[in-house]
C-alpha cells in the first residue's frame, strides 16, 4: 500500500472515530438503501435458484437431454438396447399400475391426484373419441367395482435417474443399481403417492395392463419428483420379471422418455437409425422429439420483471442515501476548514486531502454495507426457521454470496457518490485560512 | 555569514477584490540564513501575514523573486509547493490549531502522516515523543488539547512544527493568545530552535519578544525596512 493510501485510511480513520454519532447518522439511510439492493439481489438470486431446482427436479438439470421416443410396440426395446452399458444416458419408461385388492375400481382412476376425486364413471385417462365425437370407454377395470385400490404411474429406470433430475429423498432410501435385481420390485414413490397408501394401506397386489402375473411390491422410499399425481420409480430388469417388455410400449399407457448427459451426443443418432429401421414409411425417426433443458431460457420474464422493479427502487433508495452521506460531508468539511488548512500547510497535497474524505465515505459506505449484509443475513436465516415450512423456498436457504457482493458495489457506489463533493471542496480550501483565523 | 536559506527580492502582491486593487506587498527584499532569528513587526493590516504566506508557499507573489537556497521557487507548482512546505517549512500560527479529537502526540505525529514518504507507526511516535520532549511537554504527550492550558497547547504546536526538522521556521504571531510569561517561554522555545541551524521568521506586535531575535524589521504600507540589529 502506498504511503498515500495509508495516510488517507490512517486520517479517515480518525475522522471517522471522532465523529462517532454524525457517522451513525449518515448510515441510517444509506443503510436502508443498501438493505433494500441486498434483498432485491437474495430474493431475485433465491427465487432464480429456487426455479432451477424445481426445473431440475420436475424436468432436468441444465444442459440436459431429453428425447421423447415415438410411440410403437418396440420403443421400449429400443431405448434398453441403446442405454444398455451406458453410464450416460438413462431411460425412463411410464406405464400405469393399480396396487390395491385384486379385482376392484382404483379410488384414483388413471392415476389422479388422490384429492382430486374420481373413480366411477368414464375416467378420461381411457376415454378415446372418434372423428365424429364418439367416445368410448376402454378402462380395463371399467367394469369392477370401485375400491381400496390407487393407481399410479410407474416409471420403470434402467439407471440413476438423479444423475439427471434432483429428485429429494424424504424418507428411506433410493434405489439400488448396483445390486442383482430382485423378484418382488422395490418401489420408491412420490409424495402424493405416499399420501395415497398413507391414507388407504391396501394389501399390496400391482398389476399392469399385459403383465403376466401380478407382482408384490415393495415400498423401500419416498423423494420429492415435484410431480402432483401418484407415481413411483422401480428398477426396471425389476418389473420386466414380471411383464414382457412391450407392455411397456403399450401406446394407450406408456411413455417412453430417455435423458442423457450433454455429453453423450451419438445416442440420438443411434435411436433415428433404429427407428428408421424399424419405421418404415412411418418415419418414425422423424418423430424423435429432442429438447436440451436451459434453465436460463425458461426463467420467467415475470422474475427479470420483479428483479428490475427490485432494483429501481433499490438504486432510488440508495441514491437518498448517498444524498445523505453527500450532505453529512459538506456539513463536515465546513466544519474541518481549519483541518484541512492546517494539513495543506503541514505539507500534505490537495490529491490527499481529497482522498482523506473519500476514504471517510467509503469507510462509511463499507461499514454500512456490513452491517447491512449482517442484517440480510440474520434476516434469511429468520425467515428461513419462520417461514421455511410455509415457503419452500426459504427451506433451508443459504444466503446468496451475489447479494453480499452487491451489497459491497452499492456501499461502495454510495461512498464515493456521496463523498466526491466534499471530496473536491475539501481539496480546494486554502492554506491561506489559517493565517486569516 | 553563512549560505542564506531564503533570499526575496522585489516581492509584491496586490489584493484584487471587488473595489479597487490594493497593494499589500511593494517590492519587499528578505534574506534569512541559517540559525538567524528575524522578528518582523508592523501595525495589523500592514501586511506581515500576507508575507508570511508568501514565504511559506500558501500563496503566490504577484511580482519579484523568491530563492530557496539556490532554487528558484517564485512559480513553483503546487504538488512541490506541499512538498516543500512538507521538507523545509515549520509553521506556528496565533491560534494552534490542535485537532480536538487526538492527543498531544497525535497531533505532533499529523504532520509526519500528510503523504509526503511514510514513516512506520512506532517511529513517528518516537519522533513526536522527542519533539515533545525538545518542549519540555513529553509528560502531556497523552493528554487531548482541551486538557491543556494555552502555553501547553502552543508549545505541542511549535513541536508539530519541529518534527519534521525543518530548515525554516515561520511564526504568525505565536504569542497573541497567550500572557506575557507563558509568551516569553514560547518565544524562547522557538528561538531554541536556531541553535540547530533553523532559520526563524517571527512575525509580532510584541517589541519585547522581537527585541529577542538577532534582526528586527518594520513592515509599513508593503515596505519591509530595518528596525535594528539586536546583539
């Protein structure tokens, strides 16, 4: 450090400590507006990381491929041959299931949302109509009688899935891809899945539209998928014991879906070879839907909206702040005029004595910055233990290091904002005061 | 007579306000050497603060010529001017001008810290503590100015002045705030200081403490004159 700077941190310094309460004072505001910039920067940074880790949960997780394979008997075929022995890219295959008494009406029929009513009459996840308007119900179970059984959607895996999509473990454990797959299939299921067999605790019997027996499942966890309906995850060498692999193309139930790490970037390509072989004047590699999750494109504008407000009301608030620091340090220098002629006859340069009051404001602009930081701190994490449950959002939330270093740039910014006047006043006394006192 | 530290010649300034200019300064002519004492006396308003500020480097001669040593510094920018006031000039002034909020020591080591090179905490202490003590003042060295008495308070001036161990020392009427006894003590710690080869100005309505100093000047309507010679 030059001896300049130092000179001028040592003197602001002393400036600072001797006008204790005046500096106080010209915080108060400057407080508020540097407040105001740290919490427009946490809650935009939060509500964004909030965003993405419901994105990443729901959907994938940035930079993500998503391939949605065309509907026909061998698909899901296919995407096993395909992600077989591949670390990066994993298969998801959906199919609907009822665990429940043998022989009844799910309480959910087509696997709604537990509170969402249902069961009995046409359920319009079977309901297919014709050109004219013409529906017909083809529920397998149309004709049973409704009871202690859910439905749900089961996803079957052919590997970590969370390596692409954040799913929150809540209770139990995750499945095991590491071990040899076992008879009856572990079951790991959503919230509203787990709501479902809380609320209903039916013998567990799962069956599948095609599958040649009815299995035992087992519930080994529960995650958060974000998703709204019952569903669950199983191994999928699991479920294939018990059902041939087709039945998990049925295009009246399934979906297949297949995510791969950015990385991985001849899969796509291997797929359309297998479908055109298979498609024929279909085209079915035509009708490979490829999406590449970009958490940045789908932030709502909303977000930048709020973020801009946020922000033009901080900088209006922190300019009132830094008028305060303004006026507090013209108020100052007309009260050091002596001071700050006597430095000049003690030899130090106007470049000083400039830098002496700048060094004050921004010493305050600091100080109040911390504090303000301070504050936004003690106050996430008092919202975080208050509201947490409430808002999922604040769960747990770490204070954003970008509202710290915003919070910095607004001191600062305010600091040399409100001390650039006096800065220049002070530097314009002259010496010759003194001898005329 | 040895090597003169200042040498003036032909030096005016003319106050330009409002009305019409007024001259201050007419051709005054000055040389001052090492460890002489010079007291320059005159009515108020006759111009002796203007010529102090003039040899200080507060402000600029309108006309003449100003030597310091060999160096001519009559348009001496002003980055070198606070150099040199930093490096050559000691200043007293009538009133102190001690900072309130720092004690004795601080306001002795201010002058050490003014960006002019750097000199590390413990040394500018041991630098202000010696020039206290140089005042006879080392035991007040904690004490803030509302705690000491007008004597006191001049005397950690003149050490403010003297820690930078200037060749030239200027004094405004260092005695005007204060009785006649505390007045001779800091009139003889100033004069102390040309036993070290410091020059001294004094400017003073005081004859009895003019009469202290080896040359005596009359300043009158701008014209610097000898009074007489003190033995």
């Amino acid at each position: 450090m030059s001896g300049r700077l130092r000179s001028a941190l040592i003197i602001g310094g002393q400036g600072i400590r001797a006008r204790k309460l005046r500096t106080f004072l010209s915080m108060i505001s400057l407080f508020l507006g540097v407040l105001g910039v740290v919490a427009a920067q946490a809650g935009q940074v939060i509500a964004q990381r909030a965003l993405v880790s419901e994105m990443e949960m729901t959907q994938g997780k940035d930079g993500t491929q998503q391939v949605y394979l065309p509907s026909h008997e061998s698909a899901s075929q296919i995407a096993m041959d395909t992600v077989k022995g591949r670390a990066d890219v994993v298969a998801l295959m959906g199919t609907n299931a009822i665990i429940g008494e043998p022989n009844l009406r799910p309480l959910n029929e087509g696997g709604m949302p537990i509170d969402s009513g249902g069961g009995g009459g046409m359920s319009g996840a079977y309901v297919t109509c014709d050109a004219y308007g013409n529906c017909t119900d083809q529920n397998p179970n149309a004709d049973m009688p409704t009871g202690q059984a859910i439905e749900l959607r089961v996803v079957a895996l052919t590997g970590d899935v969370r390596q692409f999509r954040s799913l929150r473990p809540q209770s139990g454990q995750w499945l095991d891809f590491d071990s040899a797959p076992q008879l009856a299939p572990r079951l790991v299921l959503n919230k509203e899945a787990a709501k479902a067999f809380g609320r209903y605790q039916v013998p567990a019997e799962m069956r599948f539209a095609g599958a040649t027996a009815h299995s035992t499942p087992r519930f080994v966890g529960v995650i958060d998928d974000g998703i709204g309906a019952p569903q669950a995850y199983v191994r999928s060498d699991e479920l294939l014991n018990w059902m041939p692999a087709d039945a998990l193309s049925d295009p009246r139930f399934s979906q297949i879906e297949v995510l791969a790490a950015p990385t991985a970037t001849d899969f796509v390509d291997i797929l359309r070879k297998k479908f055109a072989a298979i498609g024929g004047d279909q085209r079915l590699e035509d009708q490979l839907y490829v999406n590449v999750i970009n958490a940045a494109e789908q932030i709502p504008e909303q977000i930048a909206l709020m973020r801009w407000v946020f922000l033009g009301v901080s900088i209006l608030v922190l300019l009132i702040g830094a008028a305060g620091i303004l006026n507090v340090g013209l108020a100052t220098v007309g009260e050091r005029i002596e001071e700050f002629a006597l430095r000049r006859a003690v030899g130090t340069p106007r470049l000083l004595l400039a830098g002496i009051v700048l060094a004050e404001t921004l010493l305050t602009g600091l100080l109040t910055a911390g504090a303000a930081i301070g504050a936004g701190i003690v106050g996430l994490a008092a919202a975080s233990r208050l509201f947490g449950d409430q808002q999922p959002m604040l769960k747990g939330v770490a204070f954003p290091w970008e509202a710290g270093v915003a919070g910095v740039a607004a001191g600062l910014i305010a600091g040399v904002l409100g001390g650039l006047v006096p800065a220049a006043r002070a530097a314009r006394i002259p010496i010759a005061t003194v001898m005329r006192a | 007579m040895t090597q003169p530290l200042i040498r003036i010649t032909g030096l005016t300034k003319t106050l330009k306000g409002q009305g019409e200019p007024r001259a201050i300064l007419e051709g005054v002519d000055l040389t001052l050497h090492s460890g002489e004492s010079i007291a320059v006396l005159g009515r108020s308003g006759s111009g002796k603060s203007t010529l102090l500020s003039l040899l200080g480097l507060f402000d600029r001669a309108d006309g003449g010529q100003y030597l310091l040593g060999e160096q001519d510094i009559t348009r001496v920018p002003e980055r070198k001017a606070a150099a040199l006031r930093s490096a050559q000039f000691g200043f007293v002034f009538q009133r102190f001008f001690l900072l309130k909020h720092l004690t004795a020591a601080q306001n002795v080591a201010m002058a050490l810290v003014n960006g002019q090179g750097w000199l590390p905490r413990r040394k500018r202490k041991a630098r202000a503590m010696a020039a206290l003590d140089q005042m006879g003042i080392a035991h007040l060295a904690k004490h803030k100015p509302p705690r000491l008495s007008g004597g006191e308070q001049q005397r950690v001036a003149i050490a403010r002045a003297l820690v930078r161990e200037p060749r030239i020392l200027l004094a405004d009427e260092p005695t005007g705030a204060l009785d006649t006894d505390t007045g001779n003590i800091v009139v003889e710690a100033l004069r102390s200081a040309t036993d070290r080869g410091c020059g001294l100005i004094l400017v003073t309505h005081d004859h009895d403490h003019a009469a202290k100093m080896q040359r005596v000047l009359h300043l009158d309507h701008g014209v610097l004159g000898p009074a007489g010679v003190h033995q």
